[in-house]
C-alpha cells in the first residue's frame, strides 16, 4: 500500500529537516512555541524576503527600515494551503456527493507533514460561504466545485516588517543600526545556507501539486537534426506516440515532455547530445500502485524512445555510407578521365616526332607569377622561374636574328630556335608561332632585349650573410678579417 511507504519518506524528509533546522535555532524569533503551520509561514517569509532583496544589485536594496517596509510589502504576505478541503464542506451547500468524495480521497495524501495542517479559520468562514453563494456553483459541474474549493482552503499571513528585519539580523543576514538599514552583505551563500533544509508549506492548491519523473537518453551528434525535424516535427510526432503509448498507465490527466539538450559551441560537432523525458501527473492519482505503474511506464517510455534514437542513428550511418560510396564513384571516375586524357596526351607526344621542337616554339605568357614560394610550392615556383627564363631567351633570340648581333649564348638561343623551325614538320605551327614571338619582341627597342652578358661579381660574392656550405662561410670570414668590416 502506498500509505505506509508515503508516511516513510515523510519521516526520513522530517529527519533531515530538523537536522537543517539546527543552523536557524540561533533566530529567537524561529525558537517560539507555535504551531508547525505557523513556523513554516515565518521560514516562508525569511526566504521570500530573501529573494526579493538577492533580485536587485546591492546599491539598490532598501536602507532603511521604512523603504524595507515598502519594498518587501508583498513578501511579508504568505498565502499556505495547509487546510483540508474538506474542512470547508460544512459551510458550503449544494456540493455535490462526487466532489465530496473525490475532496475526500484527496485529502488522504496531503502534500505536506500532517502536523503542518490546520483547522480552517473561523474569520473566513462568512466570506467562503457568501462568495459561493454570490458565484452560485450549486449547478457547476465537480470539476469547478472541486477547484474552487481546493482554491479556498487557504490561510492567509501578514507580518511585519520590524521581526523579520530582526529576525535576519540575528541570523547575520543584514545588520540594522539606530537609523540605516544595511543589506548589501546578503549574497547567495546565505540563502543555501540556512533556507536549504527549512519546511516547505504548500503555495498551490493540492490538485496542481504534480509528482514528476524523468529518464535521459543519450542522443548521437549525426542524428540530432533528424529527431528534431524541420521546426520540430520530429520531436512533436515521436512525442505524439509516446503519450498514446502512456494512455495505458492508467495515470489520467498526465503530462508528457521531450527537451533535447542544446549542444555547447565549444564541443565538436560529433559530440552526443542528451533528451530528456518528463513524466507528471496529479498527486491525487498517487494510490495504491500508481507510483510504482508510473516508473514502469517510464522505463517503457524510455525504451521506446531509445529504440527510436537507435533506429536513426542507423539510418543515419547507412545514409551517410550511401554517401561515401556515391562521391568515391564520382571521384573515382573523374580520375579515370584525367588519367585516361593523360595517357593519351603522352601517346601523342611519343608518336609526334616534332613534339619537343614545337613546345621549344611556344613563347611563355607574360603574366607569369614571380612570387617565391617555399615547402610543397619550391617545384611550382621553379617550373615558373623557368617558363619565365624560356621567355626571356626567346624574345633576345628574335632580337638577335633581327639585328644580328649579341652575346655568344644569346645566339646560341637563336641556332636552337631556327632549328626547332627547321625541325618542325607543321610549317603552319612554326609560322604562328614565329609571329607570334616577332609580335611580342620590342624590335624597335632592342635595348629591352640586350644580353646581361657575364656577371661582373658571381651571386655569391653578392651575399651579406652567411650561406649553408662550408666554403660560403670561410670566404664572408675571410673577407671580413681582410677588411676589418663588421659583420
């Protein structure tokens, strides 16, 4: 049953209370003989003031005990629904026999310790009894005579502002003087450290306090787009399911949540998220084995929204394998082309005879790159280097045939090129090309293409620091001890 098992966790939670309560024995104002409902309401009050005054930054708390009073107004009232709702049956009629029952049943489990509860004020009475007779509910269906009941079994507190103010100076919270109020040294700390363990009154009507369970599943980073869905379809049709699935716990009204955590900017792509599923339901349906069928349903739950992620995530892994495969097929086959082009570029190469002397024809464009490079670029950038080299030697040795004169190498150049012409089987090629470099060549200044002839001083005589090679090394040494310079 689970009365004994209810009445069991209340006892080890009033354990620990009490073992909390020893850090508050210091405030004389929470040590008064009164009732259990009534120190509830004064821990309730110190920790609703408490959070009223940790909302606002310290330079804008009260420091006074008059703008305390104004601003902690609403925190000094505490409202407690530690009143049976069956206490008001006898001062209501026309209510009908099923709410009575059912306010009956209710009132069996209250959602708080039995010594908090209290008999309902005799103050409220003709208020309670006029206002039903005002809004006439004798006809209204159990469900709104139920509510407005649970509603109004309620006890309603008002302090003051002076005990409370006392109360927090002897706990060390704030500290009060003949004239100012100071509250800027209440942190946080404070809050955790003698409200952590204090009674909790109920602040709702006992139908909307709720029991809650939850499980966790792990969802893998490659599927969390496909069990969300396109603006959430995913998670609403897979959250359909499982509340028709949870329909069978006998757990009527409950409600079903499914949060898919957020994944942290700072982690990889690849790194699993985690979906949360939320059960809830009315404490009053907490008889019997309800609790039990409710954690079974949960795990059921659990289950099927764990097979579900696993069935997408192989979805997802064949789906991208699928995807692999398609991209090395299409990569494969483009290197089959470039490789079958290739092979027959060289065939025709090989079986050209004049092949090498009409590439010795083509003049190098101009607009070669001169950028030094270094690592995997070194070989680029001397295919360059000598592509711009070729040109510059084609263009002197057209210069040469033109104006006959030059150097001995430069026209060198010139007999290589006339006998890449002579070679050449394909007169058409070797006149365009021809032309094409007599285009280019500046004949009419033929100073642009003069040799350079041989170096006055070798590049390596030319250099101001020190080389790899050994002799690079000894020759600057033996230069700078000759000539007194400084290195």
């Amino acid at each position: 049953c689970a009365g004994p098992a209810i009445r069991e966790v209340q006892e080890s939670t009033r354990r620990a209370a009490n073992q909390g309560f020893s850090r508050l024995r210091v405030c004389k104002w929470l040590t008064e003989k009164v009732s259990m409902a009534e120190l509830g309401c004064r821990q309730a009050v110190l920790r609703n003031v408490c959070d009223r005054l940790l909302k606002v930054s310290a330079d804008q708390r009260p420091r006074t005990l008059k703008a305390f009073s104004h601003f902690a107004r609403h925190a000094l009232k505490v409202r407690a629904y530690t009143v049976r709702p069956t206490d008001l049956l006898p001062y209501l009629d026309g209510v009908s026999v099923k709410a009575a029952d059912t306010l009956q049943s209710r009132s069996r489990y209250p959602p708080c310790f039995p010594e908090m509860l209290e008999p309902f004020p005799e103050r409220q009475a003709a208020a309670v009894k006029a206002s039903w007779d005002r809004i006439s509910l004798r006809d209204a269906s159990v469900g709104v005579q139920m509510r407005w009941i649970e509603s109004a079994a309620i006890v309603e507190r008002a302090y003051a502002a002076e005990p409370v103010v006392a109360a927090l100076c002897s706990l060390g919270i704030l500290t009060q003087s003949s004239t100012s109020l100071d509250c800027e040294s209440l942190l946080d700390e404070h809050y955790s450290e003698y409200f952590s363990a204090s009674q909790c009154i109920p602040s709702r009507p006992w139908s909307e306090v709720v029991c809650r369970t939850s499980r966790t599943v792990q969802l893998p980073g490659i599927c969390a787009g496909t069990f969300v869905g396109k603006g959430g379809v995913g998670v609403k049709t897979m959250q359909a399911r499982l509340m028709q699935q949870a329909g069978k716990c006998r757990l009527l009204p409950l409600s079903l949540k499914l949060k898919a955590s957020k994944r942290p900017s700072v982690l990889p792509a690849w790194s699993p998220g985690w979906v949360e599923l939320e059960l809830s339901w009315p404490q009053d349906n907490l008889e019997g084995e309800a609790s039990q069928r409710a954690k079974a349903c949960t795990d059921k739950l659990a289950a099927s929204l764990r097979a579900h992620v696993a069935q997408l995530y192989v979805q997802q892994l064949a789906q991208n394998a699928q995807r692999r495969e398609q991209r090395a097929l299409v990569f494969g086959e483009a290197g089959r082309k470039f490789h079958h082009a290739r092979l027959l570029q060289r065939a025709s190469k090989q079986q050209a005879r004049d092949g090498g002397a009409v590439r010795g024809l083509e003049l190098p464009p101009y607009d070669i790159s001169g950028k030094m490079t270094v690592g995997r670029g070194q070989l680029a950038q001397r295919r360059r280097a000598a592509q711009r080299e070729k040109r510059q030697r084609m263009l002197r040795a057209w210069a040469v045939l033109e104006f006959g004169r030059g150097g001995r190498h430069v026209r060198g150049d010139a007999r290589r090129l006339l006998k890449h012409v002579a070679v050449c089987r394909d007169e058409k090629a070797a006149d365009e090309a021809l032309r094409h470099v007599e285009s280019c060549c500046n004949v009419g200044r033929p100073g642009l293409q003069r040799s350079e002839g041989r170096r006055s001083v070798p590049r390596r005589g030319q250099r101001s620091t020190c080389g790899r090679g050994r002799g690079e090394r000894a020759a600057l040494m033996l230069k700078v001890g000759a000539t007194g310079e400084a290195w």
